[in-house]
C-alpha cells in the first residue's frame, strides 16, 4: 500500500505493509537475516559506476534475494557487459574486478532437492535430444520447475526432449506436490535448504511453481547473502546479482570471491562449481 503525494523529483511515496503474526513470530525468534545485515552494510557504502559516484538503493525480496534500484545495477541492459565496463572505470591500482558465477545454479539446487545425481546435465540432455543448442535449452527446463502445472508444460516440449527426461519430470512433480501440501499445512509458508523460512504475503495466491522457486531461489540466497558479507572484509565493491557476486578486491585477494561461495555452499551441503572472472584496468 502506498500513501502520500510522490515528491516530483524523485516520485517517492511512503510505503507499508501489515506483516502477519507468523511473520513477527519468525522475526523476533530468527533475529536480523544475513539478507537484512547485507543491506545495511551496502547502504553505507558508494562506489564509482561508469564514472559516476553512486549509491543504489537495497532491498530484500521475498525470496531473501538482495535487490538494487535507484540505479538498478542488476537489470540493465546488456547485462555482463555493462555491469562489467561500468564498474571497471573505478577501479583503483592495484586492484581487479572479479565476477564469480555458479555454473547451473537453480539445476543444481533442484538436483540436490530432487536426490538427482549432479552429474547429469538436464540441458545438454535437451539440447542432444532435440538439436537445439545448450544455450536455447535453458528456458524450457527452468521454467518446467516455476510453472504451475510441470505435466502441462512437459508436454509441449519436443517428444524426443520427453523421452530422455521423463524421470525427472516425474520426480519433479512429485517433489512440488509434496512441497506444496506442506506450504498449505505450515501456514502458507516453506523453507529453504538452510531452514529459513519464507512466508507468503496475505492474500497473494500462490501456486506450485512459485513456491518451488522461493525454496530453489531462496536457497542460492542463502549462499550468496552469506559469501558476501565474508568478503566484504576486504573488498571495496560488493554487489550481488542473483547466484553471481561482482566484486573490486586488491589483486591478490581475487580468488576468495569464489572460495567464499563454494565454502558457504558446502557448509549447507552443497556442491558448486563457480566460474570466475577477473578484469583488470
């Protein structure tokens, strides 16, 4: 709900939202998240952006993901790129920039839910199936997990895509109608991996998919939110982007934005593999 006039400038408003009892339950049992601590420590800091100094705006989401606006750094256009040049023009001597990205994220965390071995590759099996190019599998296998009715979706896929990943579609849903019964029996609420829960808003109508995606997105949170306060004791730049960190760190200090995530991901039981960039001035 937003009440107030916006202020022409900026076209603020005042906004708020009643919290339902489980939420100030959960909150005053769980004390301050790892996503809340993480806010607060990126507010306090500036840093120069395609020449400009900046301060955006952080958010928690529903998910426990941290989210920029104002400028919104996690959603531009050209993405990588972009982010990549933007923050390159502050760097300082001696320093790099270094983006560390777990490879597959949400297919690693469904396989791990799914007791799937992580060996398999669910879009290079698509991709081999039907011709189509790994890259061009992606979207139809994430969104099999989000959707609201996964049998529905699966079968507009390519029939040799069905044949060769009919298992998991079976697991798959199995999996959601089970985690959607405990949703509605725990009060409109789930979990992560990590035992965090995350609770519905009042009224909002929810369906299976999504509440698979709070508990796959909600668990790379909990990896990320985590990684990044770690580092934030030596870098100068934090900005988390979904299950990537950018970072400005001095030189020889590149390779712990990686070990912070795979560390984290293993202390909740996880296996990632994380992909690291590092860019120079």
């Amino acid at each position: 709900m937003a009440i107030g006039s916006p202020i022409k400038a900026q076209k603020k408003e005042t906004e708020f939202r009643r919290k339902t009892l489980d939420e100030i339950k959960l909150l005053s049992i769980q004390g301050e998240s790892d996503a809340e601590r993480l806010v607060k420590a990126l507010s306090e800091r500036s840093f120069s952006f395609q020449e400009k100094i900046i301060k955006p705006m952080w958010t928690v989401a529903i998910t426990g993901r941290v989210c920029t606006s104002k400028p919104n750094i996690q959603s531009l256009k050209g993405k990588d790129s972009v982010r990549v040049a933007g923050l390159k023009s502050g760097l300082k001597q001696g320093e790099v920039l270094v983006h560390a990205d777990i490879k597959a994220a949400e297919p690693t965390v469904i396989k791990h839910l799914l007791g799937i071995p992580q060996e398999r590759d669910f879009y290079q099996e698509y991709a081999t199936a039907t011709g189509y190019t790994r890259e061009t599998a992606k979207k139809p296998v994430n969104s099999l997990a989000y959707c609201k009715n996964s049998r529905a979706c699966f079968n507009h896929w390519p029939q040799p895509a069905q044949v060769v990943l009919g298992d998991y579609l079976q697991k798959l849903s199995e999996y959601k109608a089970r985690l959607y019964a405990d949703f509605r029996k725990g009060r409109r609420s789930i979990t992560t991996v990590t035992g965090r829960k995350i609770v519905a808003l009042m009224g909002a109508r929810i369906h299976r998919g999504q509440v698979m995606n709070w508990r796959v997105q909600g668990t790379i949170a909990d990896i990320i939110n985590p990684a990044c306060l770690r580092i934030m004791k030596f870098a100068r730049v934090v900005i988390p982007v979904h299950d990537a960190i950018y970072a400005i760190v001095p030189a020889n200090e590149a390779g712990e934005v990686a070990l912070a995530i795979t560390n984290r991901a293993r202390e909740i039981g996880l296996t990632v593999t994380v992909k690291t960039e590092v860019y120079h001035g």
